[in-house]
C-alpha cells in the first residue's frame, strides 16, 4: 500500500472503546474524532486559523448544499472545496440523503432515478442520483465520499425500514461502481434500519458483501431518545468490521459521544458546537453553561482559563453575557470557537483515557455532568 493511500489502523481498545488512526494523503485522524460540520464550505463563525488551532483534523462538507451553491462549475474552478476555503487538511461530505429526508416536502424518490428536489432556494428542480452524488462529491474533491442513502424519520413500522434498506443498497452498490478505484479517498456505506437490532444487521450485512472503506450507522439522532440510540449501537456496532473507521452520522452532545464511543464508534459529526454558540450556550468541563443567565451578569472568570486561542481565556462570562444580550455577532463566534474548542479538547481526553485503560472511570466522571 501507498503510504498517501487511504488506510486505518486499530491501536487499542478498552474494552469496545477504540483508539486508531486515519491516514489519507491530506493527514491524519486521530480516533475518536469529532468532525466540525462546514456544510456551505464553511464552520460557522470560525476563522479557518482557529479551526485548526483547536486541533481539528477534519471537517465535514455537505454534497446536497455545495450542489446548489456555489455549484460544481465554481468548485471545478478552484479544484475542489479545500482550495475554495483555505483548508487543506481532509474532507468529508454527507452524500445528501439526510435532505432526502429533511426536506421531503420537497423530493420525490425513486430507486431507478434517486432523488428529484425542488430547490429549497427557487424551486429549480434537479435530480440527485447515486451516480450524481458521488459525482459532486468528487467535485468537492473529498476525501472520505459517503454513499447516497435513503433516511427515514423515525418509524417503527418494517415495510418502511425495509424498502429504506433496499433502495440505500440498490443505491451503494451504483455509487460503489461511480466511484471506482481511487485508493487515496475512501468511500463509507451507510447502515439503515431504525431501532430493529435484526433489519441494521441485514443492511450491514448487504453492505459488507459490497465491501466498503469505512461504515456509517444512519437514521440515528432522527428523534428517538438517547437510551433507544445507546441500546441499538451496543446491540450492533461490535458485528461492523473491526478493521475499517465506525461513522455515526449527525451525533451530537457530550454525552451522545461518551455512550457512543463506550459501543465502539470512532467517528461523530454534528452542528451542535456552532448552532450552540449562535444562541449563547457554551459547553465545558463543568457541564453546560447559558450565558443568557443572569447569574453570569457579574462573573468575572472565562468559560475555560487554559486556553489562549483567539484570546478566549480573557474573555469573562459577564462580557459574554452582555454580547448575547445585546445580539453581538462576535458572542456567536467567541461562544461557537469555544465550542470546538472545547470539543477537540473532550476527544482528546477520550483517546488518553482508552490509551490507559481507564476510559470507563472517565465515562462515570462525565456523563451525568452532561
């Protein structure tokens, strides 16, 4: 293999906790990895210098919503999203499904055609098939591709998380075939199947026999509570191959990432940090803090002390208070910087702690504060 290949390599785990290592041509990521979501080709509110100050490896793009703006024309243009934004290091992109579902007032589905969308922007109809995400995709010029997936809302009724599994496969394999044999980018199948421990098998299963770079567990975070989530990760994440990266997908608070890394994922995205920080609620060590409070009106200590980027550390909960209160754009971006901060700072911790064998003591320490 290629030393600028894309690989995996499994270094320890504590009990089903894993610590590895993606490698692809643009850099390493290190596992448990939280991914920043940049899905318009930006992480809301973060200078790009300070994403990566934070230590972020990764960010995540969304293939549905760069199709639409700027559009691959422009993309093409500039070789792909990485030189558009200024960030070199990887990439991955969602393949659009979840707007499949998210806006399914707006698209019909087919499994011969994929996906016909009425814009949400002008109403300009499209189409979103397979073979077209992966091409977009491609002009992103990702670095981890993810197979386009039909998402259903929660639902407990088979015959919907059936036809889900077999138009996402039908839909794998074409974008397996699209996406050919580029040994320096990784594609990931999506698993589907609800909260029915037996249909998730099946559909991994299908996409085992398919043979894909990494899976994603899909159709979690949907609305089901964090127990029903925690149940059905621990019932079926142990029977995902060991020896390729476990994506699951749009997950999401602390606490979500602490039950899920104990079941053995090793890869998270969500728009929590940013969406946090635009309505003034900070995460720390201590647990959740609203700056809307006004018990914060007069506090002079700053939401994490250890910190120097972006100056943060001299910023006092009573000077964020104020900006919240008065809607000051820079309370979003200092609040959402601390955020990510924060983040890359908690997998960090997650990685020593399994290294050690002690990740359950930090596990009980935590969850609860969360």
């Amino acid at each position: 293999m290629n030393e600028l290949d894309f690989s995996f390599e499994l270094i320890t785990q504590d009990e089903k906790a894993r610590v590895g290592k993606i490698s692809t041509h643009r850099g390493t990521i290190d596992t448990p990895a939280f991914m920043p979501v940049g899905t318009l080709g930006t992480v809301k509110g973060i200078f790009i210098e300070d994403l990566i100050s934070t230590g972020a490896q990764i960010i995540l793009g969304n293939t549905y919503h760069l199709m639409i703006r700027p559009g691959t024309d422009t993309l093409d243009i500039f070789g792909g999203l990485h030189n558009y934004m200024n960030w070199q290091k990887p990439i991955l992109t969602d393949s659009g499904g979840f707007q499949i579902m998210s806006l399914a007032k707006l698209n019909k589905i087919d499994i011969n055609t994929g996906a016909t969308f009425a814009s949400h922007l002008d109403g300009k109809k499209f189409v979103l098939s397979p073979e077209k995400s992966i091409q977009i995709q491609k002009s992103i010029n990702s670095d981890i591709l993810m197979v386009l997936d039909e998402c259903p809302k929660l639902t407990t009724e088979k015959e919907k998380l059936i036809s889900s599994i077999n138009i996402s496969t039908n839909w794998a394999k074409r974008c397996k075939i699209e996406f050919g044999n580029n040994k320096k980018k990784a594609l990931f199948g999506i698993v589907q199947g609800g909260l029915d421990e037996m249909l998730r098998l099946d559909s991994l299963e299908k996409l085992t026999s398919i043979d894909f770079d990494g899976y994603a567990m899909g159709g979690l975070a949907v609305g089901e509570t964090q127990e029903q989530m925690f149940n059905i990760l621990n019932r079926t994440v142990n029977y995902m191959p060991k020896n390729k990266p476990r994506y699951l997908m749009g997950v999401g608070t602390p606490s979500d990432i602490l039950g899920a890394v104990k079941s053995g994922i090793d890869m998270f995205d969500c728009v929590m940090p940013t969406r946090s920080g635009r309505t003034g609620l900070a995460f720390t060590w201590h647990g959740k803090v609203n700056l809307k409070n006004a018990k914060y009106q007069n506090d002079k200590a700053p939401l994490d002390e250890n910190t120097s980027i972006r100056s943060l550390n001299m910023y006092s909960k009573s000077y964020l208070n104020h900006l919240v209160k008065t809607n000051e754009i820079l309370a979003s971006m200092l609040i959402s910087l601390h955020n990510i901060n924060f983040y890359q700072q908690f997998m960090r911790e997650i990685r020593k702690e399994i290294e050690k064998g002690t990740f359950n003591n930090f596990y009980n320490k935590y969850i609860d504060k969360f």
